[in-house]
C-alpha cells in the first residue's frame, strides 16, 4: 500500500513535468525512490519505498529565435529576477516578457521584472530594445528614431542552483529567504526565447513504467488478501 501510495505521489511530479512540456523556460522536477526502514517494536526487517525530491533539473531548454525585442534567453547559467506574488524577489529563465499600458515590464506570466531599484517601468515609447547586459532603451514617443535612450537594467543573478528551490508558484527562490546579488557575468540574447527542459518522450516513459509498478503494487495487495482468506478457511476447517 505504502509503495503504491508513493508511485502516485511519482506520477504527480511526471505528469506536472509533462504539463509544461511546453512552458517557456520551465525547468523540469525530479523525484528518486529511497528505501526508508520502519522503526518500532520487533524485529527491523520492514522497509517501505518512499519517492522523495530528487531536485530540479537545471539543464538548459532548447533556443528559438523569435525576432521580438521584448523576448529574451540567459545565455548559459543565470536567471532573470522577478516579483513574485508575495511580494519577493524570485528568479526565472521565462523571458518573454511584456509591457502594460502602465509601462511595467513583466512575464507572461504577469511576474514584475525587478531592476536593483524595484520593478522595471518603461515611458511610452515607439521602440524597446534590450541589451546583452540586460539594459532597456526606449525611443519615447514623439522623438526621433535615433533618440534611443537608457531608462534601467534587468537584474539578472547567478546564484548556486543548491541554494534554490521551486515554488508552487513555477518560480525558484534562495532557500534562505534572501536575496542574491547581481551577476555582471550574466548575459541575454534579445529576439530569442528558451523552450522547457522537459524531456517530453522520456517523461512518457516514465509515465508508463510508473503506470506499470503501480499495477504490480496493486496486484501484490491483492495476492496479499487472497492468500489471507485462504488462511483463514483453513484455520476455519481444521
């Protein structure tokens, strides 16, 4: 029962991998099997297998080029910081981003992108470009073609991926409640977006192999009941 129980928690985090197959920058979750001894009175024979949080995969998602200004990939390792819903910084490799009519820049997802100062607002302007260091210009409306000018920068951080863990929320965030400090090092490509890391066919075939220890577990409590009643009818005739 107990194993069961934990290939459904199993399946869980594959089929929320599966999900977002398609999520742009989404980075996928991985889950292990332990075996976990049963502690009490007797003998320690007992041991259940348990799934636990095996982490994140941090790989990188494929790359295509879009040709919009506003999208942007990390080139390599580094994420872009965000607002999350509490109110917290919280990082991302989601880039393509969006300006309100307010002139806030946020995800698609709707997550305010923060600058050193706080959430990134842009004037109204004719054209947005986006450097490799994450610097915004603008050419404000009204004013020539070549009156491009800088209004802020995307704080882009590097932190160690061990100091991170994923929220329910999508959004990865330092274990400590902290926040991590900018990465000069850290670039973008503008016109270009980074696909999920997801493996979708091999999630597939995780799918059916859980589907199949599911089964196996199932068929296991069954034999378990049937050779119980059999104990049973004989206990009862003899």
């Amino acid at each position: 029962m107990t194993g069961a129980k934990q290939i459904m928690q199993a399946q869980a985090v594959n089929n929320h991998n599966i999900a977002n197959a398609s999520t742009t920058g989404f980075r996928a979750d991985a889950v292990a099997f332990t075996s976990q001894p049963i502690y009490g009175a007797g003998f320690p024979t007992r041991v259940n297998a348990v799934a636990g949080n095996a982490g994140i995969d941090f790989s990188s998602g494929t790359l295509t080029t879009t040709s919009q200004p506003l999208d942007i990939a990390v080139a390599g390792k580094g994420f872009i910081a965000v607002q999350g819903a509490d109110g917290k910084e919280a990082y991302t490799r989601a880039g393509d981003l969006r300006v309100t009519e307010s002139g806030a820049v946020t995800t698609a997802s709707g997550q305010p992108v923060l600058s050193e100062t706080g959430p990134l607002n842009i004037p109204p302007s004719t054209q947005v470009t986006i450097g490799n260091d994450g610097t915004i210009s603008v050419v404000p409306q009204g004013s020539p073609p070549d009156a491009q000018s800088q209004v802020d920068r995307i704080k882009l951080v590097n932190p160690p991926t061990a100091d991170l863990q994923k929220g329910d929320d999508g959004l990865l965030r330092l274990k400590s409640g902290g926040k991590a400090p900018t990465d000069e090092t850290v670039t973008v490509s503008s016109g270009v977006l980074e696909s999920s890391n997801v493996n979708a066919a091999q999630s597939l075939v995780n799918m059916i192999e859980l589907q199949r220890l599911y089964e196996f577990q199932i068929k296991s409590i069954n034999s378990a009941d049937t050779d119980e009643q059999s104990a049973e009818r004989m206990m009862l005739t003899s």
